[in-house]
C-alpha cells in the first residue's frame, strides 16, 4: 500500500436532518395557514377591484389616493402613522376637512400612539426598507401573531379545531382589510389576545407587560388594560390563589398595567399645556369623544326610519353596522353561555360599551370590533361542527365578501 493510500482518511458523510418545526409550534400551522388563505384572498380581490376602476390615482394621496393601488393601504389614518414615523411628533398641525365636509379642524399627530409608529421606524433602520414597506411588514407579520393569539385563546375554551376555525373568522370579519394596511389592529390584537392567554395560564409577569405595552398603542387599550387588572385583583382577593402562587405577580401585573397608557397620555398633556390635551384634541379635531351611547341611538333612530340628519352619514355602511350592532347582544350571551374566563368577559362587554358609547363614524362600527375576538368564540365553536368541504365554500365565500367590503368602504366611500 503506498504511502498516499495510507494517509488518506475515508471520508464520511453526515445526513442532513430535514428542517422541523418545534413540536410547540406545529399546532399552529393549521390556524395560520387558514388565516394566510383567507387574507390573501381577500387582499387579490381588493386589488382587482381597485386596479379595475383605476380612480385612486386622482384622489388625494392622504384620503384614499395614490400612485399604485398598494397606496390606498398607508392613507387615512395611515398617513399619520407614516408621518410619526418620519418625522416624531413634531410637524405641523394641519387645517383638515372631515369626510363629507361636515366639519374641519386642526389635528396634530400626537393623537396616534408611538408603539405602531416606533416599530415601523425600527424595521426601516434594521433592514433598510423604506417606512411603507416597513410599516406593511410589521401589520403583516403582527397579523399572523393576532391569529395564532386568537387560536391559542379559543382552543382552550372549545378545542384546537374551533381556535383554527376562530383564526379563519378573524380574517374575514367585517373591515378585517385593515388587518394587512398600515393600521394598529393586528398590533393590537396580537398584543390583547397573548395578554388574555397569559392571565388564562396564570402568567402575570407577561400578561402584565403586554398590557403596559397595549397602553402605547392605542387609547382603547384602557379596555384591555383594565380587564388585566381586575382578574390580578380578583386573584390576589382570593386566599387559595394566594396560596398557590403568591402576592408579587399579580400585584405586578395590576400595576404595571396602566403605566404605558398612563405615561403617554401625561405626556401629551405636558407637551401641549393641559392635562385632558389629548382628549379635548380627539373630541375638538376627530369629533370622537364619550357620549354614553347617545350618538348611538341617534344614528338607530334615523336609520330605522331612512334619514340621514347625524354626523358621519354614509348609509350602506351605516345600515351594514346596524346588523352588527344588532347582532351583538346574541354574540355576548353566546359567549356567556360558555363561562369564559373573567378576563375575557370583562374585556369584551368594557370594549363594547366603549364602542357603543363613543361618538365616532357609525360605519367604522365593524373596525372598532375587530379586537373583540372573544366573540369569535361560540361562532367558531358552531362551524367547528361542520366538515372540511362546507368550511371551505364558507371561507372562500368570505374571503371575497371581505375583499370586496374594504374596497367599497376605503375608496368607494372614502371611510376611514
């Protein structure tokens, strides 16, 4: 044997492992696959529809408008999002005239909360995108975590196929077209459903922190905010719970809660030299301020009798919502009927009175809605009960439907 042969190794060959997912996340590939299927969808007939009229790129960039038809998704409040993450809360307040010309005033930025915007800046540093491509990337990726939240929550209630079945509805809710725009929703919600499951697992520490974060985001996280605290409270009341786990935990959670809300609201009150600046700017500049219900019942008055004398008339929408409205007193006792936890009780009826007891524009009802997920609940259960083939008509049927809704809403009507 030469000297060559006899110093030369055999060489060995290592198999290549296939790349798999960790166990703990494989039960979410059906919810997100489902969730993914549904938005796309949606999404396709969106941009055909407005790709076939081709009139947005006469509207006003701000308001609906654009060179492209991706551009329809950064406008409204979109455009502030875009203009906080550019500039910070310091441009200009601008002369603006509301949708119908029914009033104009001057609104400032500081009336969008710096979470979504802070993000949207951070992706566009890290990975050099521009901030549109950024901000699309965040709500699009924040989209998926709310459906895996959604699914985690509801699965535990009624079972894996009813939390895939919840996803699935989540993305072709009414108005779910902002879920993929450059609005908080999907922040949100990623953030409201992963803050309920939390307290659900008796995770306080997490559950406590998500709920500061959601008081960054957006002013209705008072709602999720307030039902963190109140099951802390509840639990730390209770002496078995005590026991169990502890005082620091829940303790932490009930005050970490508030602190983000807190914090940026006494803020703006300090920059602009009063402490209610914030909601005298919403109730001044946006017309949306509580009003206990009565601009509510007053757009169920003229809508039942055909009129349109209320602020924020669009009446296809209007009428659209009203069977939303009137649809939630069956969805809440249904939810009721299956004894969800006190998070999710309270979460959801503070939401919807908010909702209801806030006057904002009528149509934009099924939008303000769209982070009550626990009222996915019994409905997922109920579809749960039927076969693959009918889940499919259903959910392709829908997903058309929804395209076809946030077109119409967003540029048709020019509805924020």
């Amino acid at each position: 044997m030469s000297t060559a042969q006899s110093n030369t190794a055999p060489t060995v060959t290592t198999p290549r492992r296939p790349l798999r997912l960790p166990l703990a996340a494989r039960p979410y590939l059906p919810p997100l696959a489902l969730y993914g299927a549904a938005k796309l969808t949606g999404l396709l007939v969106f941009a055909w529809l407005l790709t076939s009229a081709g009139d947005y790129r006469h509207k006003d960039p701000r308001f609906g408008g654009g060179a492209h038809w991706w551009d329809v998704l950064s406008t409204w409040d979109g455009w502030w999002y875009l203009q906080v993450a550019q500039k910070g809360y310091h441009p200009e307040p601008l002369r603006s005239l509301a949708p119908g010309g029914q009033f104009s005033a001057e609104q400032n930025s500081v009336a969008f909360f710096p979470l979504y915007p802070g993000l949207v800046r951070a992706v566009s540093e890290i990975t050099g995108m521009g901030l549109y491509g950024s901000a699309i990337l965040v709500s699009v990726v924040c989209s998926f975590v709310a459906a895996a939240g959604v699914y985690a929550v509801v699965s535990l209630l009624a079972g894996a196929r009813a939390g895939t079945l919840a996803a699935g509805l989540w993305a072709v809710a009414p108005a779910a077209g902002v879920e993929w725009a450059v609005y908080t929703e999907s922040l949100f919600v990623a953030i409201a459903a992963w803050a309920c499951h939390a307290v659900m697992r008796r995770r306080w520490v997490p559950a406590g922190l998500l709920a500061f974060l959601s008081g960054l985001s957006r002013p209705t996280a008072a709602v999720l905010i307030g039902a963190v605290g109140l099951a802390a409270l509840v639990t730390l009341v209770r002496r078995d719970s005590r026991r169990e786990q502890g005082v620091a935990a829940p303790l932490y959670a009930a005050v970490a809660a508030p602190l983000g809300l807190l914090t940026y609201i006494g803020w703006v009150g300090w920059s602009m030299g009063s402490p209610g600046a914030y909601f005298s700017l919403q109730h001044q500049a946006w017309a949306h301020y509580f009003d206990f219900g009565a601009y509510t019942l007053d757009v169920l008055r003229n809508v039942a009798v055909g009129h349109g004398d209320y602020l924020f008339a669009y009446p296809v929408p209007d009428l659209i919502a009203v069977q939303v409205v009137v649809a939630l007193p069956f969805l809440v006792a249904l939810l009721l009927r299956k004894r969800p936890p006190l998070v999710l009780t309270a979460y959801t009826l503070a939401s919807i009175v908010t909702i209801l007891g806030t006057q904002q524009m009528f149509g934009n009802t099924p939008r303000y809605l769209l982070p009550v997920f626990p009222l996915l609940l019994a409905p997922a259960a109920a579809l749960a009960r039927l076969r693959w083939p009918a889940l499919v008509v259903f959910f392709s049927t829908a997903a058309v439907a929804s395209g076809w809704y946030a077109h119409y809403v967003i540029f048709e009507l020019g509805i924020p």
